[in-house]
C-alpha cells in the first residue's frame, strides 16, 4: 500500500465524522428569543411581542389602543433578515370616526411590493410608492423601539383575578405582587394589563394600562398564514 493510500484511509473516518459534524451543526436550529414589551404614549398603549433569531427579526406582533389612532393590530413577518409580509387590521379614526380597516403587503427577496391591498370602511385603495416605503420604514423602527423597551425592562404584564388569586397569564399559576393594591383601581374580578418587571420572586408593576380593554389574555396577533 502507497503512502498516499494509507494516509487517505487513515484519514478517511475522520473526514466522514467532519461531515457528519457539519451536517448536523447546519441542521441544528439557532434558537429564538421571545420578547413582549410594552408602552404608554401620548397616542395610546402598543404592546409589542417580538421574535428574533441570532439578533435578526423574524417576527413581531403589534396591539395599539389609541383614542387618537384608533384600536388595531399588526403582524409582521421577516425572512433573511428582509421584511416578506405585513398584515394590519381593526378600526382607524378618520374624521372623528371609527372606520374599518385591513392592510396587506408582501415584498420579494429583493424588498419589492409584490402584492398590496388596502381596504377602508369597505373600500379598496391603492397604495402610493411614498406609502409602501414609510410601512416599511415603520418596521423598521419597531424593532429598534422594541430592543430600547427591553434594554428598560419594560416588559408587558397581564393577568387575572380567580377565587381571590392574582393569576398570572403567561404561567397560568399565582403570582405575587410587591403592592397588590396598585390593582385596585381595576374591577375586583377580571382581567389587568401593566409594565413591570418580575424581581426576586415578585412583580413589581411601573404602569398601570388601564386603555387595554380585554376579557381574556392577550395573544400575539396571528393574522399572517405561515403555511401558504
């Protein structure tokens, strides 16, 4: 046996375990980091639930209760880093008036409009190329406003009154408050929404939204179908 042939099958399990090892490190699934913040403004309350993978967005849910925007939500969806998809749909202010609204955009690889529709009070109308640019700008913006609101911890807390327990809506289980009268001003039994922050073993509650109207926890809002 030559030199050369004897080397190669000495190195030949070593090369097949590389790339069994490379195989599998490509197939492993970078994990994802779950964020839920949120804000009071002076336009009203967004609660933000955000996906990310290796610091790059993959997806974000937006909630807004706002008496001067009106009440509605957004789902935002990204691949390689490239916003693909946005779905926004509720009621806007228009003139003093609640008007229904829906709004659907997909861009391709290159960050191209390739489907649009908008939809107000029944109505369907056309986008301008200004407007595009400016939703897509906005999401942008999301993402960074969300990694300032973490770097803040002000992080959207939400739960509920059953049989004289504070249960919280992330666990499920009982949670304890450093000032459980700060939730007096909310009906004695039903659902709560805050920011704060759980410390030592206590959530400690910075704000009060008192905007956030709901009879059930809230969920990040699912509008895109991920399966098409």
């Amino acid at each position: 046996m030559s030199k050369i042939s004897f080397l190669f099958s000495f190195l030949l399990p070593f090369l097949l375990s590389g790339c069994v090892a490379g195989n599998l490190a490509d197939n492993m699934t970078l994990p994802i980091t779950m964020v839920n913040v949120a804000e009071q403004k002076s336009d009203g309350t967004h609660i933000y639930w955000y996906l990310s993978q290796q610091s790059a967005p993959e997806r974000l849910g937006e909630r807004v209760y706002s008496i001067k925007q009106g009440d509605y939500q957004s789902d935002y969806l990204w691949q390689s880093g490239k916003l693909k998809t946005l779905l926004q749909q509720g009621v806007r202010l228009i003139d003093g008036q609640q008007v229904p609204f829906e709004l659907q955009l997909r861009f391709d690889s290159q960050g191209l409009a390739v489907y649009q529709r908008y939809k107000e009070n029944g109505h369907i109308l056309p986008l301008t190329i200004n407007e595009i640019a400016e939703l897509k700008q906005y999401s942008e913006y999301l993402v960074h406003r969300v990694e300032r609101l973490k770097k803040s911890k002000q992080y959207f807390e939400q739960g509920y009154r059953q049989q004289q327990q504070l249960l919280s809506c992330q666990t499920q289980q009982p949670i304890a408050i450093d000032d459980p009268n700060v939730l007096s001003v909310f009906a004695p039994s039903g659902y709560w929404a805050a920011i704060g922050e759980q410390k030592n073993g206590k959530l400690r509650i910075n704000k009060l939204l008192s905007g956030v109207v709901s009879e059930t926890c809230l969920q990040a809002p699912t509008l895109i179908d991920t399966k098409q």
